[in-house]
C-alpha cells in the first residue's frame, strides 16, 4: 500500500470511530455515562479533598504511635541506643 492509501485508511477509519461515539454519547445510554463519570469524579474529587485535609491528623496520629513505641521499647530495653536511633526518627 502506498502511504497515501494508508493515510486515507486511518483517517476514514478514524472519523468512522469518532462519528460512532458521537451518536453514543448523544444518546440516552450515552449521556447516563457521562452523568456517573461526572458522579464518580465529583465523589472521588471530593474523597481527595477530605484526604488533604485530614493528612495533618493523620500524619500526626503516626507520629504519636512512633513515639508511643519508643516509649514502650525504652521501658522493656536495657539498650538505649537503639532506642534513640528511632527517636531521631519521630521528633
């Protein structure tokens, strides 16, 4: 085949595709897709939104159990320096 004859394939081919999923999309089948990703973007948008905003607390709360750890590892360890290694970590 020449390239002009395999050009004129993909682009026929192409619009055929793009001409397909027009009327889809323009159907009622079509337009309820698009109303659930709409949906599903708007929940997941909203779902990373409140991760963000939680990320301090939650950052927080680990650190809080690291430093419980130390703690509990200090009480039962004759070893400190260990124990201080994973200080560094969580101060």
């Amino acid at each position: 085949m020449k390239n002009n004859q395999k050009f004129l394939s993909g682009f026929l081919l192409g619009a055929a595709a793009g001409a397909v999923a027009t009327v889809f999309l323009q159907s009622e089948k079509g337009q309820e897709l698009i109303q659930n990703a709409r949906t599903g973007i708007k929940d997941a948008t909203a779902e990373l939104k409140n991760g963000i905003e939680n990320m301090d607390s939650t950052i927080e709360s680990w650190i809080n159990k690291g430093r419980n750890l130390i703690a509990e590892i200090r009480s039962r360890s004759n070893n400190t320096k260990d124990v201080y290694d994973y200080e560094e970590i969580f101060s």
